[in-house]
C-alpha cells in the first residue's frame, strides 16, 4: 500500500514514487487542490510547541540536518486565498456542490465528529468555492449549447440559489447535469 492508493490521489502518489522517483515538485495547496482549510497549527493543546507554525513539512533545517519547525511560520492561509488564484479544489473541508448542502461550522461538542479546530475552515470562503463550481457547470453547458445545439439542464431550483446558481431544489437535491447529444464530440468544443 501507499499514500491515498484506494482514490485519486494514490495514483499521484503511485507516479511519483514509483515510476517516477525524484521528479515531484511540491505546489501551493492554497493554489492547487485547495481545501478551505487552515495550514497553520492552531492546536490541540499536546502540541502546544507548533502552534502558529505552518502543517507543511518545513523547508529550513537546523545545524543539525534535522527539520527547523520552530521558524516554519511564513506559510499562506488558504481560507482567504482570492478564488481566482485557484487552479483546483477539493471540497474535502467543505461540502461537494453537488449535495446541495450548506457549509456550516463543525460543532466542537459533538463526539461523533474526529477532533476539529474549531476554525478549520472559513465558512463563507467554501461557499464562495461552491458557487465557482456551479458557476463553472453553467458555463459549460453554455458552450455545450453553442457547439451542439443541446439546451441545458433547468437551473429552476430555488434552494440557496445565490451559491447553487438554480442547481439545486433542496438539500441533497441536485439538479443533474445533460448529457451531450448522442454522437457529438465533445472535444469539438475545445478546439482539440
């Protein structure tokens, strides 16, 4: 086994270390596969001695060769990157779009709930990026019906419309997507 081998990630992983080694370069995870959530060590109280210093693997290094933790601060915090300086995300602290589900605070209290931070991720921000993922839908079936003709999916849906654009009737009820006309080849659209 290795890192995220039953997901998409594990064939990242698989690549990389396998076939091939010594390749990656590390990308901003406010950028790229943007979570919404805080990249800075706020808690639990056991690890007191990072709080303020950033999760990811510190660049510096001590006389020692060892890792430099203690001046690993200088790190971005992803709940307020401007959303077009984001080239991906994944809606792991935040809800999918297509659950049609509101993002709302964990509830430090509830003891079914992994331990959180109480300020894991900025509300507002995963809504934000909801929103753009929705946005991103219209706009291509937009172009879908430019290309193909195809008229698409009905956007009547009144639930929280202003994140979910007309997507969504409810909670959990997503308005699903068209497909292409039979035949029509999609790559057409994209000029390839």
């Amino acid at each position: 086994g290795f890192q995220g081998a039953m997901a998409y990630q594990g064939a990242v992983a698989y690549y990389y270390d396998q076939i091939a080694p010594g390749t990656a370069v590390e990308l901003n995870v406010c950028r790229y596969n943007q979570v919404a959530a805080d990249v800075i060590w706020r808690g639990p109280e056991r690890h007191e001695k990072h709080r303020g210093q950033c999760r990811e693997h510190p660049r510096g290094r001590l006389p020692d060769g060892s890792p430099d933790y203690v001046s690993n601060t200088a790190c971005e915090d992803c709940r307020v990157t401007p959303i077009e300086e984001v080239w991906s995300a994944h809606y792991t602290a935040c809800k999918k779009p297509w659950e049609c589900r509101m993002a709302y605070p964990r509830v430090p209290r509830d003891k079914r709930q992994v331990y959180r931070l109480e300020n894991l991720v900025n509300v507002t921000y995963c809504m934000s990026l909801v929103r753009e993922w929705f946005a991103l839908r219209r706009d291509f079936e937009d172009e879908l019906k430019r290309a193909s003709g195809k008229e698409p999916s009905r956007r009547d849906g009144k639930y929280e419309d202003g994140h979910f654009l007309g997507y969504c009737r409810g909670s959990g009820g997503y308005i699903p997507i068209e497909a292409p006309p039979d035949g029509f080849d999609i790559e057409r659209m994209y000029g390839l």
